[in-house]
C-alpha cells in the first residue's frame, strides 16, 4: 500500500496519507480528509486513521488483485462455478455464464448477513470443538499416569512374594509399561500439536476476518468470506477425521505357576474403549438420531398395517375457516406489460409466524404480438411473501427468481416441478425449480444468498434447522445451509418426505405412506384408499389428504381417524396440504380449470388435404382453413388459436 494520498496522485499532487477511507478505498491526506468530510455522499463512510494500522494489516483491507491476470482486481464473481475473478478472467473464462455479478453489489449489507455471521459461528464452533479435543486428550494423558501409578504398586506387591532373581523379570514388565506409555503420550501429543497449530490458524483467521469487518470495505469482507469457506471446511473435514478419544485401561494379571517355574511375575494388557466425545457439533457433522427405537420397535410388533376404521373418534375434527384466491397478477413484476396470463404451478411454504411464502410459475402472453403472426409467450417464475390473518392474504414483497427467453411453440408443463421449505427457526427458505436448480433465499429481504446447479434432479424437499435434505431417484442428499454436500445414503422412492419426531422420516411412496428411522429402515407403512398428498404438525401428527377427505394419523398410537371431508372435484384439483407447525393451522392448495379460453395463436401443424379448384391443385388444412398450392412434409404452416384451460388456484385454510 502506497503511503500518498490518492486524490491527490490523480491532481499529480504528491502528499503524504493520513488516513484510510475503507468505503472508497483510498488513502488521504489531512486536507483531503476534510474534503471528504464535507462531502455529503462521503460524510458517513468508515476512515481509520494510519497510525492504527500497520502495514501488514493495511494490506488486508486493499481488494486483492487477480492470480492470473497482475494489476487486475478481483472484483467479480461468477455464481456459476462460485469464483471470484477479475474483469480479464471474466471475459476469458467465463464469457459464456449468465449468473455474473460485481463484487460490489452483493457485498452490501454483508456485516449483517447470515453468511457472515454463520462465518463467525463455525470459526467459534471449530475453535471450541478443538478445545473439547485438546481437553479429552489431556484427560486420557492423565488417566494413562494414574493407571501407571497404581499398575506399579500392584506389581511392587506382587514382587514382595518372589525371590531376587524375579527382579529381571520385574524390568522386563516395567519397560513395556513404560513403553505403552510412550507410544500413548506420542501419540497424544502429536494430535494435540496439530490441534494447536490449527486452533493458532484459526484464530489468525479470525482476528483477521474481525479487524476487516470493522476497517475494511464490504467487497473486501466478501472476497475474505468467499476464501475461507473452502479452508473452512477443509479445517471441518480434518476434525471429522479425528477418531473418538479412547479410554487407555491397564490392566496387570498375577501369575499363578510355581515360584521356581514362573517365567514372569504378571502381564500388561491394555484395552481401548471409545468413550462418549463432548467435542462440540459443527455444522459438516452429521446428525444421528437413535432416541424413540424402542418404542417403535414395541409399535412395529403391535401393528404391522393400519386402517382408518379401527379406532374410536378422538380427533378433534378440522373446519374450513377462509377461501383465497390467488392472483396472477402477483408473480410477474408490477410495471410488466403483457396481453394475458396464465398461472400454471405454484408451491408454498409457512414460516413459524403469521407469513406464507408462495413460488408461482405463470405463463405470460406478450403484449406487442401483431394480429395473425406467431404469439411470443415467457415463462415466469416468482416468489411472494404474504401476511396471512384472518381476513385473508396481503402481499408484503416478492421477486422474479427466473424468467426464460420468448419462445412461439407449445411447452410441456409437466417436467416443471417447485420445491419450496422454510429453514426452522431462521429467515431463510430452499427453493427447488427446473429439476436440478437450488438456491437458499432471505425471506425478509427476499434476496438470493447463493445458487447452486445440482449434479442430480430432485423429487422432494425438507428442512431441520441445521440441515437441507433432498430425495432424489433412490438417493437422500444431506446439505448444510452453505450449500456443501454432506452426506448422501440410500432412500426410497418418494414424491414428499418430511422430518417427524426423532429424526424419523414420514415419507409418501406412490400412494402408500412410509415411516422411517433416520437409518432409512422402514418402521412401518399405511395405504390408505387414494392417497394424494401428506403433511405433519410439530407433534409428530400426521395429515393424509385421500380421495374423500383428511385423515389423521397418530404414529406412536398407530391409530388414524378421518378428521375432514371434501368432494371429489376439490381431491382432483389438490396440489398440496401444507401444516403451520405453530398456529396448528391446515393450507390446502387446490387447482381448478374454469373454462378454456384462446391464449395467443401457434403453428397449426395440420394435416393437409388436397382439392381442384380452377384445374388447379390446392391444399387446405381442415382445422384452421389455411390454403397454399405448395406444401412442405404435408404439414400445415397456417395459425391457429392455442386453447388452454384457464386456471384458478384456491387455498383453503383449516382449523381445528
């Protein structure tokens, strides 16, 4: 870092620096420290005075330049492959990604973010975790000295017993126990040594990540942040592979031959038992949840199937409390210009307040399509946040999450499936969409955090409040809430699974309902008549929505009871049942086709027929009237209306 002020080289000016504007990244002198002051843009930015800083530390404040390109900035950052580059590299390497942003833009408000502040947790959760290592082996370090102690005085009684020439023998026993000492202290000390050069580490990293979060500019904080997740969870990984602390047990057996034909007065043995760790959890670690096996080992003998009609009533029934309509209108932006609109999908999720989260897929009809020309159409998909009460929904904020180029051809529907699940205990939601991508969205602010590309599609979502976990094929993938893999094991099939009590997972398989332990074996399964959709409350209750109604099912009773009826045409059109785990409060999405109506005009693709007209042959397609004298592979290139079904989605709230 040069020590002249800045906008005085740029008036080739030469003066010395005083102090350092973190915000514009620029030395200044004392005069134009009051400059700056004065200014009414920079009145309020972050200045450190020099004399605080050395120049070790002045030079983590400064954006670092590229690897590759020397002089050049890293200053962008492309979301797709989650690097941050430089201009050069931008345009070299990454020329072809969409998702490219400035450095700048996404470190704003970065001190207050999750990202940072889960940054700080983890750096603490690993340092603490190292401390519990380091205590647990200074433990058995001392548990090895007491043991030495009293296996010696064991043996000094035996020795008592036997004659002079015994005490050969008797050093024998010493130097192997002496040994066995030495090998267990090596050992110990070597794992303690590394601990403490990687707890020295991380604590650099720390006071480091500390004094740049107060000096330093927010695309500074960013470019750090973004660096020490990958060191980060090298550091998690080498904890993981640290094994258990083994509890050294010595133990000394006396010799019971013939004094004159014993060839040793005693044996050491030593025995590892591996002991509960009180090493702390960090967030790669993978949980493990073995608490009700019991009960639901006596529950599976008891009950091997189930049938609504088994048990008495004692289900308080639901009741239908409120209708909402959703509007189209709400996931496309508020200045879009468009002819009309169609609303084809939407999922929702319900945070643990009086909010809903709701990402619609709508299909827009552009406004400027000329009259008897192909229609332009783009898919739009939105997430929206609403306050629910008892009068109904308000539309608090909502942002477009993607929105695919015009297209003049018909679209398949059926491949776009939505994911969405609110993170408990947090502001933060996973969004699933177009089989394979998968972003984490602030639900206050409603901005994305980051964005993944999965290396696999996705068939169900759910979320504990350390975890990301997505079902795919035969496959469970286990994320953390930074976006990195943690586990993966083998699944069933599912179309919907969610966390139950204990760690179990409530799963729906086809139409049959499956129970399952976190080991994924099967506790029990259900195959109510047509089940459509499952949902569960904070008690571990859990709601089968079915062809006639809702069924209640108690996992621990085994029992079930019918708890609300519906008709047929609302169990067609059932998209979803989503549970409020806090107000105890059913959300029944249902979607239903009002009529059909033109939605633009597409290629006719007819067959064409030919006919005379004038000692003339002409073609004509019978479904849209177009005539031509010529045609290509008998295919009409004419237009016709596109009639699609026009869709309204309803939400039926239930209480008990």
């Amino acid at each position: 870092m040069e020590s002249i002020c800045n906008p005085c080289e740029r008036r080739n000016i030469v003066s010395k620096l005083t102090h350092w504007c973190s915000d514009c990244e620029d030395g200044l002198c004392e005069k134009c420290l009051k400059d700056h002051r004065a200014i009414k843009l920079t009145q309020h930015h972050h200045v450190t005075e020099m004399t605080e800083l050395s120049i070790e530390k002045a030079k983590l404040l400064l954006i670092p330049e590229c690897d590759k390109h020397p002089g050049c900035k890293e200053d962008f950052i492309c979301l797709e492959h989650d690097l941050i580059c430089c201009h050069t590299c931008l345009q070299s390497d990454h020329k072809d990604c969409n998702q490219v942003s400035n450095v700048n833009i996404l470190a704003k408000g970065i001190r207050k973010s999750e990202m940072y502040l889960a940054n700080r947790r983890t750096m603490q959760e690993v340092r603490k975790a190292m401390k519990g290592i380091d205590e647990e082996r200074q433990s058995a370090k001392e548990g090895v000295i007491k043991q030495q102690q009293r296996i010696r005085m064991e043996i000094a009684n035996t020795k008592s017993k036997f004659m002079e020439h015994i005490n050969n023998l008797e050093n024998v026993l010493l130097h192997e126990l002496s040994k066995i000492e030495k090998e267990n202290n090596i050992l110990i000390e070597e794992e303690i040594t590394a601990l403490l050069k990687t707890e020295k580490e991380i604590k650099e990293d720390e006071q480091i990540l500390q004094f740049i979060a107060n000096n330093g500019s927010e695309s500074r904080l960013f470019s750090f942040l973004k660096k020490q997740r990958r060191k980060q969870e090298n550091t998690i990984g080498l904890l993981e592979e640290i094994p258990p602390a083994s509890k050294v047990l010595i133990k000394f057996g006396e010799a019971s031959h013939e004094l004159d034909a014993i060839k040793a007065i005693g044996f050491i043995s030593v025995h590892y038992e591996i002991v509960n760790s009180g090493k702390v959890r960090i967030p790669s670690t993978n949980e493990k949840y073995h608490n009700n096996a019991a009960q639901t080992n006596s529950n599976q003998r008891r009950h091997t199937s189930l049938t609504s009609t088994e048990c008495l009533r004692h289900f308080p029934m639901l009741k239908e409390t409120l209708q909402i309509q959703l509007d189209p209108k709400d996931f496309v932006e508020r200045n879009e210009k468009y002819r009309k609109l169609n609303l084809i999908k939407v999922c929702l999720a319900v945070k643990n307040d009086n909010y809903l989260l709701i990402v619609g897929h709508v299909n827009i009809l552009e406004e400027h399509t000329e009259e008897n020309k192909l229609s332009k159409y783009k898919n739009n998909y939105r997430v929206v946040k609403y306050m629910f009460d008892d009068k109904g929904l308000t539309y608090i904020n909502g942002r477009n999450i993607y929105c695919d180029l015009y297209y003049e051809s018909n679209y398949n529907y059926d491949h776009d499936k939505m994911e969405l699940s609110c993170i408990p205990k947090s502001t933060q939601a996973v969004l699933l969409y177009q089989t394979r991508r998968f972003e984490l969205l602030d639900s206050e602010s409603m901005e994305r955090q980051w964005c993944l590309e999965l290396g696999h599609e996705f068939k169900a979502l759910a979320t504990d409040e350390k975890f990301i976990y997505i079902a795919s094929g035969d496959m469970l993938y286990k994320y953390n809430r930074i976006g990195c893999l943690m586990d993966q094991t083998t699944f069933i099939h599912c179309n919907w699974f969610g966390l139950s009590l204990n760690g179990n997972f409530a799963c729906r398989h086809g139409r049959t309902f499956c129970l399952l332990k976190a080991d994924c074996s099967k506790i029990f399964s259900y195959r109510p008549a047509h089940l459509k959709r499952v949902t569960i409350d904070n008690t571990g209750n859990i709601y089968l929505a079915t062809r006639d109604g809702i069924q209640l099912l108690d996992p621990l009773k085994m029992e079930t009871d019918m708890v609300y009826r519906y008709d047929k045409k609302i169990a067609d059109g059932l998209q979803a049942i989503v549970c409020n785990r806090v107000k105890h409060t059913l959300f029944l999405i249902g979607k239903q086709s009002t009529k059909k109506e033109e939605f633009g005009k597409h290629r006719c693709n007819g067959s064409l027929n030919s006919c005379s007209e004038n000692s003339r042959t002409n073609y004509v397609c019978l479904l849209c009237n177009y005539r031509t004298d010529s045609y290509s592979y008998n295919r009409c290139e004419g237009l016709r209306d596109r009639i699609l079904d026009s869709n309204k989605f309803v939400i039926k709230v239930l209480t008990k």
